[in-house]
C-alpha cells in the first residue's frame, strides 16, 4: 500500500509492504522491520523528471543507507492524454519512464538514473557478499573488517561515479 510517514502507528500490524511515498526516513524503516513488515521508498520523486542523477541517487545507494527494502515509483508510462505529449493535461506532466512504440519501447535518461542506482546497489550487494565470504578466511579477514568499515562510510550524497569505483576495488582487492 502506498503511503506516507507515520503510516506505522496506523496499520503497522497489519501491512506487510509499506511503500512509503517521500525521503526515506530510518526511523521508520525500523520501525517496519521491528514489526518483521517491509517498506520500499517510492515518489522520491515520480517518475518522468529529466534528472537521471535524481533518480540513480534517491532509488540506489540513498535507499539501501535508510535501510528500505526496495523501490516502487509511479509509472512506467502514464499519459495523462496522450503519451507522447508530456504537456496535454492542465494538472499533471506525464509520468514516463519509457515512450511506447509498435514493437517495443524507448527508454528515458532517468529510466537509465534508475537503472544506474539499481546497479549501484548490485555492486554493493556484490562487495557486501565477498566481506562476508572473506571475513571467514584467515588470510582476508582484516582487509574484510576494513572493507566493511569503508560501507559504513558511504554518504549517497557523494559521487556516485567514484563511490562505484571504490566498491569494485574492494570486491577485487577481497577476491583475491
């Protein structure tokens, strides 16, 4: 169900998937998963902004460091009208990550932030992987410990170019 903060205190027992419009909010994550419930981020923003950094940030790294479960934004394609006029409604632009065609579709600079923050969190679940799997061997446990040091670290405020590279040293640096 999509919803807002403090959606909790309302139907936290009885919701098993919060989709939380808005900033993800830690607190509330735990809160969720305190109750064994999961929460995914959504609206942050809708979708159909040109600002493919805006998405890559808000529905990659910026969400796993709030300690949200996953992401569910609004549309894939909306038209509010037809689709390919992002301007034909007097209330809303239309919300597209893709334009369809005849055989398929075509894609969007923030369908590709989306994607980017997807693979930056593929990356991370990459590196967390391989400090666990190196913290069991004797010979990598200490480069482990740093390397999940560093994870604590990450701020998805940052450079999200440069914090990709740095994940891909360690998953190398700990591989072998």
């Amino acid at each position: 169900m999509a919803c807002h903060v403090g959606a909790f205190e309302l139907v936290g027992d009885l919701l098993d998937l919060a989709i939380c419009a808005g900033r993800p909010v830690p607190a509330e994550a735990e809160k969720w998963h305190g109750a064994g419930h999961r929460i995914f981020s959504y609206a942050n923003p809708q979708v159909g902004l040109e600002q493919p950094e805006t998405y890559r940030r808000n529905f990659g790294l910026l969400i796993w460091k709030a300690g949200y479960d996953g992401a569910c934004d609004y549309a894939y394609q909306h038209g509010f009208g037809h689709v390919w006029d992002d301007f034909d409604s007097n209330r809303y632009r239309d919300h597209n990550f893709s334009y369809p065609t005849i055989d398929g579709v075509i894609d969007t600079i923030q369908w590709e932030g989306f994607r980017e923050g997807v693979d930056d969190v593929r990356y991370l679940t990459t590196l967390l992987s391989a400090i666990e799997k190196a913290k069991a061997n004797q010979d990598k446990r200490q480069l482990a410990l740093e390397a999940e040091k560093w994870t604590a670290t990450i701020d998805p405020s940052g450079n999200l170019d440069k914090l990709r590279m740095k994940m891909i040293e360690w998953i190398v640096r700990l591989g072998n």
